[in-house]
C-alpha cells in the first residue's frame, strides 16, 4: 500500500514538471537549429555546385560528384573541422561568392558562435509564438 509523501508537495511536482517540459523544448529547438542549418546550406551549395557554370566545373576538374562534396563539406564547415575532400580544400572556390557566404556562415552558426545564433534563434522563436 503507497502512501503519499508528507515532503513532496505540489509546488515541486509542478517545478519538476515545468524543468521537464523546458528541457524537452529546449531539446526540440537545438535538434531543429541543427538540422535546418546543415540542411539548407545543403541544399543550396549541393544544387549550385551541380548546375552552376563555375561550380559544375570545379566538380568535374576534381572528378568528384556533386552532392558528395556538398554533404561532406556541410558537415566539416558545421563543425568547424577544415577537412575537405579536394586537395586545396576552398581555394577552387574563391570566385563564388554563393559558397564562401555559406562557407563562413556555416562555421559561425555551428561552432564558434554558436551560442549567440541559437539565443537568437529563441528569441525570434519566442516573438513569432507570442
């Protein structure tokens, strides 16, 4: 047979439930501001480099495909890692202007301000909500 525990009290409980349903959001918004910023990035330099004049060019120079790169240079640009799958990593790319805008937007949004774009990412959230 349970018995109620004289200690907890409603005001915890509802504490505890209101941390809980704050941490699940909280969650929510980082996987979402993960995904969204790789995803579109991806989208954007992976049909670019595959149609475009300048970067279709590039592409078949290094004999490499496409949405290959695209995805792999996402990622490592995310994470701030400087990997790259052409030997001269960018440098191919410094006449496109569509790239290296997303390039250096990727490495501050995931990295090295990271915290500043995902502030600021709930702050608009909580204005477009409210």
């Amino acid at each position: 047979k349970l018995q109620k525990q004289p200690h907890i009290n409603s005001h915890a409980l509802q504490t505890l439930r209101h941390e809980t349903t704050t941490a699940a959001i909280l969650c929510s918004i980082i996987y979402t501001y993960w995904l969204l910023i790789q995803f579109i990035p991806f989208i954007a330099i992976g049909f670019w480099t595959q149609f475009s004049n300048q970067g279709s060019a590039v592409m078949k120079r290094n004999d490499i495909n496409a949405w290959w790169w695209t995805l792999f240079q996402v990622v490592s640009t995310f994470n701030n890692c400087g990997f790259g799958l052409i030997y001269n990593n960018m440098v191919q790319f410094n006449q496109q202007i569509l790239v290296l805008i997303f390039g250096g937007a990727m490495v501050l949004m995931g990295n090295t301000a990271y915290p500043v774009f995902l502030r600021a990412s709930m702050a608009l959230l909580e204005k477009v909500t409210s």
